[in-house]
C-alpha cells in the first residue's frame, strides 16, 4: 500500500530549485562551471565558526519542535482531542521565530561575506592598462562592476539557502530518527538504511549531469553573449545595412541558446525526477508494514500518523540539498568569477599604500632640484607576451632635460613610462634616479619608498580617468589639501580656467561617470592641471595630445610647455607640435632605442619624415 | 569564441545586404513577445497545476487511507485509496518534470522573440537623440553597465514567467483545490482553511510589497553608488596610484559597499520575516482545521484528511509572496522593456522612391541640430538656443555634387561628427532638410539610406568573431582579392598578416587583442570595402603617425571609382586633393572651396594652416598637395 503519506510535509522546494538552477545556466555570468566545488568549499570557508556553529543549532532546535509538532498533531488528530492544539500552536509560533532568527543570521553572514568579497575586489585595482598584455589581468571594468553589485548579489541563496540547508541535512534526519526509534523501531530501521541512498544517489546523477553541463557550459556562455555583442554593435549593423540581417541572426541564435540549455536542463532535471522516485520507494518501504499493522490492529493510529508524517522529514533535507546547491550555481559562478581576479597575479604596485605622506629622502615642492633619470639595461617582459615589450633600454635623462619618445604602436614608449611611475617593474637592468636605484624603493616595506618617489612625479596619460567628483577635486587628486586659488592657479596654467568657469557650478561641478560631460581636450587639460599642481620635479606624458585637433593641440601644447618648465620630463609624442617642446627625441622600435642622430631638430625632421 | 562556424559571428553566409528593416508589430510590449507561445505556456501551467492537484490529492488520500485502515475496514474498502495513492505520487513526479522543462523551454523561446523585438526596436527605432533614454542604445551602447542593464533588463522575461506567473497560478491552483477538498470532505473546517490561504496567499504578500519596495530601492541606490566608486577605483587605477590618491578612493569605495551591505542586511531581515510568518500562518491554519473540525464532530478520518490537506495547501500558496517579490524587483525591467517595444516606429514613407544606384550627390538646406544640455568648452562647441541645449549645427547649408571628394575640417567640438551623422540618417535635424540624389531622405525607405550611406564613426564596433567575419559585414560575399585590397588601402594587411591565425585570427568583443592603431584600421578597411555610393569617414587615419596618416588620407581623396565621399580630418596637409573643403566652427560651415583657394585668401583655414605649418619643423612642412 501506500507510496503513502509521501512527502506529506510539504515538497515547495523543488520548484524555486529548479528555477534557480535554469537561471544558472541561462543568465549565468562569469566563471566556467568547471571549479565549482573548490569556490564552493572557499566560500565556506568565508563564514565565521560562530555562524556555522549557530546555524546548526538552530537547525537542530527546528528538528526538535518539528518532532514535537508532529507528535502534538498526530495525538490531536487521533484522539479527536483539542488538548494538545494550543501547546502546538505555541510550539508553531516558537518554530516561526527559529525560522526568523535563522534567517536573519544567514542574511547578515551573506551580507558580510559579500562586504568582504567587495572589498577584496576594489583592492584589486590594477594600474596597468588594458591595452597592456598582462596575462590573467582577466575582466575589464565594466564587467568588474557588475560582478561587485549584481554579480555578487547571486551569491544570497548560497548562503541564505543552501548553507542552511546543508546543515539542516547534517542534523534534522538524526533528529527525527531519533524519534521514530523511540515511537516505532522497525520503520526506523528502514528509514535508517535507506537514508544513505540518497546521497548515493544524488551524488551519481550529479556526477552525470555536471559533466554534460559543464561541457555545455562554454557554448551557452558564447550563445549568451551574443545579444550583447550585437547591442554594442548596433550602430555599426545599422550604418552597414545589417540590422534586418542581425534581427534573424539575433533570434536564431537565442534559439540555439535555447536548445542547447533545455538539452542540459532535460538531463538536470531528471536529477531530481530520480532523487524524488527514490525518496517515495523509501516512505513506500516504511509505509507499507505500517499500514499492515494498522489493519491488523497491531499499532495506534497516533503511532502510525507520526511514523508516516515524521519519515518524510528524513528524506525531504536531503533531497533539498540538491536543489538549493543548483540554485546557488549562479552565486558560486560569480564568486568564481571574483575568486580568479583575487588570484589573478598582482600586477606590480598600484598598491594603495602609495598614500603621499611627508617625503623624506627626497624633498617635495617646486623649488626641488630636478632629477637624473637613467636607465640601465631596461628590460620589461609581459608575462605571457612573445617579446618583450622592452628589451634592453640604456637612456639618460639630465636633471632638467626634457625628452621625447617616438616610435610605432607597440614600440615600448607606454610601457618605458609605466617603468618609470612604478606601475610595471623591469624585469631586467636598472633605474637610477640621482644615483638611486628605483628598484629599490619600489621594493621598500608599507610602499613607503614608492610613495616617496611617486610624489615626485607628475603624470598626464593618454587618456587620464576623470573621477566621479567635482573639477576642483578631479585637479586637487594628488594634493588634496589645496586651497582653491592654489587650484585656480593650476588650471589657468593647463588653460582650463576659461571652460571651468562656463561649467554649471565651476569648480564645484561633478563629473560623471567618467568626466562624461568634457570633450579630449578639456579632459587633458584638468589632467595637466592636476599635474602641475603637485609641483613635483619629473614629469611623465604620454600622448596627451593624441586625439585633439589643431587648435586644442596648441592650446594643449602651450600649457603642456607651462607645465615642463624647469622640470626633467619624458614625454611620449608623436606630432611635431608637442615634439618641439622636447630638447630631445629618442626613437624606439621593437623595444629597443633606435640607433640615430640626436638633437632635437634632426630627429624631429626624421619622424615627420618617416615613412613606414 | 573558437571555430569559425559556430562563432555568434554578425556575418554567416550571404544573404543581400541591403535588407529592408523589419517593422515592430502592433502588438508590442513584452507579452507581444510571449504571446506566440501562449500554447506552451499554457501547457506548462496545466502540468503545474496538475502536479500540485498530485500531490493535494496524494496527501489527502494517504491521509485517509492510514486513518481508515487504524479503523480495521477490509482489505478491499481501501484498494481504491492506494490506487489513488500510488497513480497520484507517480503523476507528481513526472508532471513536475514536463512542467520544469516545458515551462524553461517557454521562457527561453520568449526570451529569445524578445531578443530579437527588442533588437528590431532599437534597430529601426528613429534616430532622434531627445525622444528616448535608451538613444545611447541606438548608436551602440558603449557604456557597459547600461548594456548590462539592456541585456539583463531583457532576461527579466524569464523570471516574469518561471518565477512569477507559473508559480502564481499553481499556487491559486492548489489553493482552490485544497479548500475546495475541506469543503467536501468537513465543511467546518473551510474557513479556517480559507482565511489561512488568503492571509499566506495575498495579505502577505501584499503586507510585504511596500516595505520590500523601500529596502530594495534603498539597496540600487547604494548599488549604483558603488558601481560608481568601483569604476572611479579601477579605471582609474593608474592615476590614483601615481598621484598617491588609491587610498583615498578605496576609502569611499569600501564606504559605498558598507552602505550596500546594510541595505541588503535590511532585505535579508524582510525575507527572513515573510519566511517566519510563512511559518507560523501555516501553523496557525492546522491548528484551527482541527479544532474547527473536530469541534463540528468530525470523525479521525475527515479531521485527518483536512489537517494534512491544509498543511499542504498553506505550504503551496507561500511561493505567491516569493512570485510578489520576484515581480517588484523585475518590475523595473519590464517596464524599461515594455516602454521600448511600445516606441512607436519612425514614421516610413508610403511609397519610398528607389534610390538610384552609383554615387549620388548630397544636400543640407539650413539643417540645425540641437542636444539638451550639456556645458561646452565656449571656443568649441557653439551654445546657444537658450539654456540646457547645445546647438551641434545651425543653418548648415551643403551641396556635395556625385562623386565628389569633399573634406570636413574644423576643431573638435565644431560639429563635424554631427554632419556626417546627418547626412547617414543616424541625427535628424531639428530644423532643415537633408537630400540624396535630389530628395528629401524621408522619402526613401530607412534602411535604402542606411545602406546607401555608410562609413566609419569614431567609435564603431569590432565584434567578436574572425578579422575577416568583422570585414565581409560590411559586404557579405566579398572575394579574398576585395578583402585584400581594402586591407591595403587602409594599412591593414600588413597588421592582418602579423596576426597568429592571420584572416582567421578571432578578435574578442570590443576588439580585445588589437591595439587602437589596429583596430581602427580594421575599421577603416571594412568602410572601404562597403563602397557604398556615399561614404562617410569621421577621422580613418587618427591613429597614425603623420606621415602615414596623409598619405592615406591623399589615397582617400584620389583613389578611382568609389562614391561621394565625406571625410572629416584635422590634417590639412593631403588635402589639396579633395574637390572642396569644408571648414565648420561652432556648427556653421564658415569656409569652403578648394584648398588652393582657402589658402589664398585670409581666413580660419588659413589660421589651420599656417598653425600646422608651424607646428612642423622647418622644411618638412606640409606640402601645398597636388
């Protein structure tokens, strides 16, 4: 008889489960799903014992007033009696609250788990470029920021969900075998034999279905993607005509997306059809002995509703464990995702202890002797990147001396100026800054060395990140405790003032994201402001006026001019206007300074000459 | 991204390319896009509900059946019952398995009418920048997060339909059917059974909306906040570790993610709350069914089945507050995606004329563009109009005869980008007119004009796909020796060669792996090879040292065959070969003719010029071109 009072208690977990366990797959982001169970154990590790230590036991107190509940129901129900009702409902209501408590103390480890995670990640800055092959420097900012905010919100039905549940599956059942030992030995034998297939089981299926998902993991990724792809491209499809072509490429290949996860799903699936029919054979076990002795008299009807509400709740945590791991797959992946930035290797430096504290090997302020920057041997080898980018650069720079770097995309300028800023370190030869080797300061405990020499150092990118923050503050980055005229000042001297103060608050204005709002042009000219504000004796530029036209150029190059005065400086420069600037141009190429006459007008005609 | 055939590639085989836009239907919003599989939705209900019913029904009946065997009837008064049994805990199984993947294969095909709708919307939607929030979609979204946003707002159908609308209906399903089954078999008992379902069901739920609403407003404002300082701490890494300011940044950072994790702190205690009171409500209703039922001299048998019936019955009805609060987070979403679909269509002219093939000559009478708001750098970009709008153009009168070669020159800023996007179709113009080959561009069809004139904007995209899948989107069907000689002329075989795969080197997306030189070549070469009759090109050679850079530019301007072409540049030195220039400032065209004649008269293509000359070192100036 009966497959019987199978699951009476309740079977509502499956569905969210399962649901979860598409959203995995279809929406999911970031990590392959290969590494699963590593993240898995690494986020477990993320809780405090304290936590896990509670979570069970309020796993077990759960246990207990279950047992008591359905004893309280069963005695009420077969003896017709409402005596037992109003212990029940207050044992419901104690219930209710464990539920709560559990819940809260779940929510606030996710919460916390995920604070330290983000603060992890946002410690991960890197320094170095995109454009830099940097093996492993793995996701761009973009993708980044969704994994801090939406990405890492997947991770709460990890740890609102299946942690405890785990423990629920760790405790529950013993708990209620405990009991039905005591109210019916024989069903408890049953039960506590066939428990074991459970696992057994769910771990076989599992096994199955993570090989064939993880196989398809790869394609849904790319099949996923490509809407993005395309939305991105929008503008170029439709100035191609190829939007009407796109509309069909679009569907089809959600389509394909389609088939290919409900191929994976189909199988994933079955993983709880099989789990399921294996827990309704083992009530089915206990069952039908019980219903036998009940027709013949051989056992109260309060003994036989307990047994057959109790066995249920040995299987039912158990069988829950699967499905709300599935829902948790989304939140692991992108803790994958999170993981393998934290353990990408560290791009050298753009530590944050490069904090500018009062500077005492080297003096700070605009009376400063210039430096000598000299180079020895400089050799810098991508990891992962077939030459290096710079092989074997001897280069003197005299106090005062302002050199240009030219040279062909590729040729090491960038890289030679993120060497000297201490953004990438030689991986061979030296550099000596007034006879120090700067080596050694970068290697210096707490970046004390490194931030002592930073302060020595102006930098005006190619394209220099404008910050979520006001223009006065955008110019004050590195001086932060700048009075306004000492701002003004700066700005007037990189030829911003005039477009500063058009701004809807001036110097108050915030940027946006990004300094959205400013054109090139004015964008470099806060960044010469902000580099001539530090005062500092060397200044580093690299293509500032790249993507200006004539007239900002000029502009740009007067201020850039301003800036240089009676400082040592490296500039990277392609166009003659900012060449002149230079009292020297060095040519590099593949890496290497190219042999050639020096002086500043020859090798300005012979780059406006070359021809590639 | 691996093999070339099963790349998600923009470019497979070679259908025509100049397809004619797909006009969204009138029955857009997003359920537009579920509607055509309204039958397998239905379907996927029906075996949710039926696996509900299962397991009510299996429940019920196993209840009766142990409390009828405690009272020793024969063997035979119970084989009904364990039939019953037995059929119902099989059905369940297997109806919840088809309804699982019914109801995931229903949603995916949603989703992916959706995609493509949402991609026609966007795609044929009228190129206006002042009419929509999502115009940064239309030219692209280069702006990650609101890509992000588009995709995962569009993903949002699933969850409309797995985790909000099948779950609700099982659950009414189940709700219905398990009082109906009180009603039946103890009627004394239905109301409490009742009351429960509707408090679980819908005062919860209901009690939950507002204060979930708070918490979760409160946690995307802290959301985007930090999305701010995290894009401040990274993108701007380098600056802030060489100014010494990392610190500082990661401060605000990490103050930004505390104030999300409190917020989410708030959501998680919510959802612990609804889930306690789930609880105790469930428990509260058992314990009036019996009382209520064994009050109203119900026998072991009824009081049994109605006791286990309403433990289950509550339990079903509980997902409705999940489906609720499923449904305000995605609200949002839908909303966006819905008020997209529902854009009406740029108005499409009746009878578009067809549009001549060879170049075509181009005309601007008195065309004027403004975008709200936005301050300018006042020697660039002209204000005026009032406050809040930036005038892009004003009164811009052009005539670009066939097959001209004409050169648009002026500072960034001065409107140049926006000309051409005018002439594409891509800006309309607030005021003025624009003609190709003698009419108005709103007499033709959208995509004739789009496929007519193209070229290369300044931030064009490079998909993710093979370097030749990324140039034959331009013209699909395009030969080996096509693809090699616009390779040539725009500096790029030499690049294509030093590739690993060469051709068949795969680009990520974005064009991750080609330096910026690269890839505006890569850019350049697919304009070439669209030779489209009218060819828009915004700055090819800015990438390039100067020396390459006019030469190009000279090889834009002399090159044989080709069509009409407009190039904006901010060299003058190679243009001595265009048929006119062009000199735009502060939106107006302030000079054209010829660069000979520029030159001879005092002017701001004089000032360019002599500014260049100067900037050059003596004696390898620009020359006086052809």
């Amino acid at each position: 008889m009966t497959r019987a009072v199978v699951e009476v208690a309740g079977d509502g977990d499956g569905r969210g489960a399962s649901q979860g366990q598409g959203q995995g797959e279809t929406a999911g982001e970031g990590a392959a799903g290969g590494s699963g169970r590593g993240v898995e154990r690494r986020l477990l590790g993320s809780l405090p014992r304290r936590v896990t230590v509670s979570l069970g036991v309020l796993a077990a107190a759960q246990g207990v007033l279950l047992v008591v509940a359905a004893g309280l129901l069963a005695r009420a129900v077969a003896g017709l009696d409402a005596g037992p009702l109003p212990l029940l409902a207050v044992v419901v209501g104690a219930r209710a609250g464990l539920v709560w408590v559990s819940a809260r103390v779940a929510g606030d480890a996710a919460a916390a788990v995920k604070g330290d995670l983000r603060a992890a990640l946002l410690a991960r800055s890197s320094a170095v470029p995109v454009s830099v092959p940097v093996a492993g420097s793995g996701l761009g900012s973009g993708e980044r920021v969704t994994l801090l905010t939406r990405g890492l919100d997947a991770v709460d039905p990890f740890f609102t969900g299946y942690v405890p549940q785990l423990l629920a599956a760790v405790v529950v059942p013993v708990v209620v075998l405990g009991r039905l030992v005591v109210a019916d030995w024989a069903s408890a034998l049953v039960v506590a034999v066939t428990v074991p297939l459970v696992p057994v089981f769910g771990a076989l299926v599992g096994m199955r279905t993570a090989a064939l998902t993880g196989r398809q993991w790869g394609s849904l990724q790319r099949l996923g993607g490509h809407f993005r792809d395309v939305l991105a491209g929008l503008g170029t499809l439709r100035a191609y005509g190829r939007t009407g072509h796109q509309s069909r490429v679009v569907r089809a290949m959600a389509d394909r997306h389609r088939r290919a996860t409900v191929a994976a799903l189909r199988v994933a699936f079955l993983s709880s059809l099989v789990l399921e029919l294996v827990c309704a054979l083992s009530v089915a076990l206990v069952a039908v002995p019980v219903g036998l002795r009940l027709l013949g008299g051989d056992m109260a009807l309060e003994t036989g509703l307990l047994v057959l509400v109790l066995t249920p709740e040995v299987y039912l945590p158990l069988r829950a464990l699967g499905a709300r791991f599935h829902a948790s797959a989304e939140g692991v992946a992108a803790a994958g995702s999170v993981f393998a930035v934290l353990d990408a290797p560290r791009a050298p430096s753009a530590d944050r202890s490069g904090e500018r504290k009062g500077a005492a090997r080297f003096s700070r302020g605009a009376g400063e002797r210039p430096p000598e920057i000299v180079l020895e041997d400089v050799t810098v080898h991508y990891p992962g990147a077939g030459r290096p980018a710079l092989d074997g650069v001897s280069l003197r720079v005299g106090p005062g001396e302002r050199v240009a770097l030219t040279g062909p995309s590729g040729a090491g300028k960038s890289t030679l100026l993120l060497v000297l800023a201490g953004l990438v370190c030689p991986t061979g030869g030296r550099v000596l800054v007034d006879g120090v080797d700067l080596a050694g300061l970068v290697a210096e405990p707490g970046g004390a060395g490194l931030a002592e020499w930073r302060a020595r150092l102006g930098w005006v990118p190619q394209r220099p990140h404008l910050f979520a923050a006001s223009v006065a503050d955008n110019i004050a980055l590195g001086v932060p405790g700048a009075t306004p005229p000492q701002i003004a000042r700066a700005a007037r001297a990189a030829a911003a003032e005039e477009f500063v103060q058009r701004l809807p608050d001036g110097y108050a204005t915030v940027l946006g994201e990004g300094g959205a709002g400013l054109s090139a042009g004015q964008r470099q000219r806060v960044a010469i402001a902000r580099a001539y504000l530090t005062g500092a004796p060397l200044m580093l530029l690299d293509e500032p006026t790249a993507r200006l036209d004539l007239r900002s150029e000029q502009v740009l190059v007067r201020a850039a001019a301003r800036l240089l005065e009676g400082r040592t400086a490296l500039i990277v420069a392609h166009r003659p206007a900012l060449l002149r600037v230079a009292d020297r141009v060095v040519r590099l190429q593949d890496g290497r300074v190219a042999p050639g006459p020096e002086g500043a007008a020859v090798a300005v005609a012979a780059v406006t000459g070359e021809t590639p | 991204m691996t093999s070339q055939t099963t790349s998600p590639s923009p470019v497979t085989s070679a259908p025509p390319s100049l397809s004619p836009d797909r006009p969204v239907k009138a029955s857009a919003g997003m359920w537009g896009a579920v509607r055509p599989h309204a039958g397998r939705l239905v379907l996927a209900g029906v075996a949710g509900v039926a696996a509900e019913l299962c397991g009510l029904g299996l429940v019920a009946a196993a209840a009766w059946l142990i409390a009828r065997a405690a009272q020793q009837p024969t063997m035979a008064a119970l084989s009904l019952a364990i039939v019953a049994v037995r059929g119902f805990a099989l059905a369940k199984g297997s109806l919840r398995y088809v309804e699982r993947l019914a109801g995931h294969d229903v949603a995916l095909r949603a989703l992916a009418e959706l995609r493509g709708r949402v991609f026609d919307a966007l795609a044929c939607a009228s190129p206006d920048p002042q009419r929509h929030a999502a115009s940064a979609v239309r030219e692209g979204v280069r702006d990650g997060d609101a890509l992000s946003r588009m995709v995962s707002d569009v993903d949002a159908v699933q969850d409309l339909l797995l985790r909000c609308l099948l779950p609700a209906v099982a659950a009414v399903a189940c709700a219905v059917g398990g009082v109906t089954v009180v009603v039946l078999v103890l009627p004394a008992s239905a109301v409490a059974l009742a009351a429960g379902t509707v408090v679980a069901g819908v005062l919860l739920p209901l009690a939950v909306w507002p204060l979930g609403r708070r918490a979760s407003e409160r946690a995307a404002v802290a959301r985007r906040q930090l999305a701010v300082r995290g894009l401040d701490v990274w993108e701007g890494a380098a600056d802030l570790a060489v100014f010494g300011a990392a610190g500082r940044f990661a401060d605000a950072a990490g103050r930004a993610a505390r104030r999300l994790e409190r917020a989410e702190r708030a959501c998680a205690r919510l959802a612990g709350l609804v889930a306690a009171a789930g609880v105790a409500v469930q428990g509260a209703t058992v314990v009036a069914v019996v009382w209520l039922g064994a009050g109203a001299g119900g026998g072991q048998v009824e009081v049994a089945v109605v006791a286990l019936t309403a433990l289950v019955t509550v339990e079903a009805t509980l997902p409705l507050a999940g489906a609720v609060q499923r449904l305000r987070e995605i609200a949002p979403a839908c909303r966006r995606v819905d008020a997209l679909l529902r854009t009406p269509p740029p108005v499409v002219p009746q009878d578009p004329l067809p549009l001549p093939t060879g170049p075509l000559p181009v005309e601007l009478l008195g065309v004027r563009v403004a975008y709200p708001g936005g301050a300018r750098d006042g020697g660039a970009g002209g204000m005026g109009g009032g406050v809040g709008v930036r005038v892009a153009l004003d009164g811009v009168d052009v005539r670009v005869e066939r097959g001209w070669r004409v050169a648009v020159v002026g500072a960034s800023g001065a409107g140049k980008s926006t000309l051409l996007a005018v002439v594409a179709g891509l800006v309309a113009p607030s005021a003025g007119s624009v003609a190709l080959a003698g009419h108005a561009l709103e007499r033709y069809a959208p995509g004739d004009v789009r496929a007519a004139v193209r070229g290369l904007a300044q931030d064009a995209h490079v998909f993710a796909g093979t370097v030749r899948a990324n140039l034959l989107l331009a013209r699909p069907g395009a030969s080996e020796a096509e693809l090699e000689a616009a390779a040539r002329r725009a500096r790029l075989l030499d690049v294509v060669r030093g590739l690993p795969q060469g051709w068949d080197t795969v680009v990520g997306e974005g064009g991750r792996g080609l330096s910026g030189g690269q890839r505006q070549r890569l850019l350049l070469a697919r304009a070439l090879l669209a030779d489209p009759p009218v060819l828009v090109l915004d700055e090819p050679a800015e990438a390039l040292d100067t020396a390459t850079a006019d030469a190009l530019t000279r090889d834009l301007l002399t090159a044989p065959g080709g069509g009409t072409l407009l190039l904006v540049t901010h060299r003058l030195a190679a243009l001595g070969a265009a048929d006119q220039v062009l000199v735009v400032d502060g939106g107006r065209v302030v000079q054209r003719g010829r660069h000979d004649d520029l030159l001879r008269r005092p002017g701001p293509y004089r000032d360019l010029w002599e500014a260049e000359r100067l900037a050059s070192p003596a004696g390898s100036g620009p020359s006086c071109g052809a």
